[in-house]
C-alpha cells in the first residue's frame, strides 16, 4: 500500500520509507519488488509516476546490491 499512496516530494517521507521496508523484507531486487506488489495489486491500478519512482529508486542505488535484471541496483542507495 506504500508504494501504491507514494508522493513524490522533499516534504514526503514516503521514498524513505519504502527504502526501509524493502530493506526489512530483504527485497533486494526490482522484479522481486514487483511481483509482491502485483499480488496484492493489479500494476495497471498504480500511477505512471509511482512504477518511475520505484525503478528510478533502483537505477540510483548503491553499486553494490545490483538486480541481474535491472543493473541499477535496489533500493539499498546511501
């Protein structure tokens, strides 16, 4: 659902926090992130804006933690 509401924006805390769940949930690549939100909800309900966020938050993070699929990396970005 967090990643479903998120705003974009300084003011918001919502990219933070997303950071933090997929780091609690051990979710360290795109497509698993993926696949777990389309469990609960259809991609087609989520806001163009929202799925660039996610996988910009992937393209942005540490080199480290990188999906095979999306070389970006995951949500780990210091």
């Amino acid at each position: 659902m967090k990643c479903l509401a998120m705003r974009l924006g300084p003011e918001f805390h919502d990219e933070a926090d997303i950071r933090f769940l997929l780091r609690h949930l051990d979710i360290s690549a795109y497509d698993d992130a993926m696949e777990i939100l389309e469990r609960f909800y259809p991609l087609e309900r989520f806001p163009q804006k929202t799925l660039y966020a996610l996988q910009e938050l992937w393209e942005g993070s540490r080199p480290d933690r990188r999906s095979a699929h999306h070389p970006g990396g995951c949500f780990g970005r210091t």
